[in-house]
C-alpha cells in the first residue's frame, strides 16, 4: 500500500464517478505537461499492457480524483504521491479499487472480494502495523521495491505469511496483520 490519507480520501469518489459519468468517457480537453507526467508516472506502476488501457486518475488540488484518460481493461492507475518519499504509483483493478474506498472511509472491506494491486515502480509507507499511520513513528518509512499486494482475501491467507514492525520487504509479506486492511505485499524482483 501507500497513499497518504488525503489521496487515499479522493479515490472514493473516483469509482461512482466513473460508473455514473458518460460525459467523462467523451470528454478530451488538452493536456497539460503536468497532467502529461501523471500519466506516465501512473503507468509506470503495472505492466506495459495493463498501463496502456487503464483508466487513469490523479487526485487535484482539492483532493477529488480527476479523471485523465478513461480506459477498457477495468484497472484504475493513478501517479506518485508527492508526500511520501521515492515514487508509488499504483494500479488497481476493481476489486483493489472497491478495498481501496473502504478503506478511506474506514469501513470494512466486502468479504470474499479478492483484489489485486500493482506498484511496480515500488513504494514507502508509514507504518506496516497502522493503517491509518501518515509519518512513520520512528522516522523512518518502510521501503518496499517493485510488488504487487493482494487484497481481500481470507485472514487464513494472510496468516501463512510474515508480518509486523519491521518486515523484511524482500520477500512477500502482510501489511497491517490483524487489521481488517490486512494485505499481501509481494515483491516481483
Ligand atoms: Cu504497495
């Protein structure tokens, strides 16, 4: 995972966005080179082929996802997070979208809705214990390379796998054991 809260806050308004707005599927206005970035940087975090039909979002000044590109493959990505450190896009499918909203509105995730998400330019969280961390407790923040988490599945799933403080982030391991945000966090270098 990662996103700070603000981002995270804007993404629930990302999904019913989309699914209620024909207008967004036509709507093409210029880019900006900064609109531009984005986009590649949200690419960068799944593969080639999934980056290339994804919908993209980016979250504006106010904090609500915008939408820059709509795609056709049913991944959502959206570009680093200036707040935390190194870069963290991500790509999400519906299911990690659908974890994602409940997450920033502090409900529980639907049971038995498996999703999967990419961050393979990597990323840096806060906490691996509290979800809701936003600056790491001790100073430092808790890099992981290039992976893809797995989210919603069963709490036997996640049991098989390391967990706490201070995980080695070089093989895969749970983010937030225990909590009902609990995901797999699975390095693919
Ligand atoms: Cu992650």
């Amino acid at each position: 995972m990662n996103r700070t809260l603000s981002i995270l806050a804007a993404l629930s308004f990302a999904a019913p966005a989309l699914a209620a707005s024909p207008m967004a599927m036509s709507a093409k206005p210029a880019q900006s080179a900064a609109d531009k970035s984005a986009i590649i940087s949200a690419m960068s975090a799944g593969p080639a082929a999934v980056g290339r039909n994804a919908t993209i979002v980016v979250p504006d000044a106010s904090g609500k996802m915008r939408v820059l590109r709509n795609g056709t493959n049913g991944f959502t990505c959206m570009p680093d997070d200036p707040s935390s450190p190194g870069a963290d896009p991500m790509c999400a499918d519906k299911a990690g979208m659908d974890w994602l909203d409940a997450y920033i509105a502090h409900k529980l995730p639907a049971k038995g809705k498996v999703g999967l998400i990419y961050m393979l330019a990597g990323g840096s969280d806060a906490s691996n214990t509290d979800p809701y961390a936003s600056k790491p407790a001790n100073g430092h923040w808790i890099a992981t390379g290039p992976h893809v988490m797995v989210v919603g599945a069963d709490a036997a799933f996640y049991a098989a796998y390391p967990s706490g403080a201070n995980p080695d982030t070089s093989v895969p391991y749970v983010m937030w054991a225990g909590t009902p945000y609990q995901h797999l966090m699975s390095p693919v270098k």
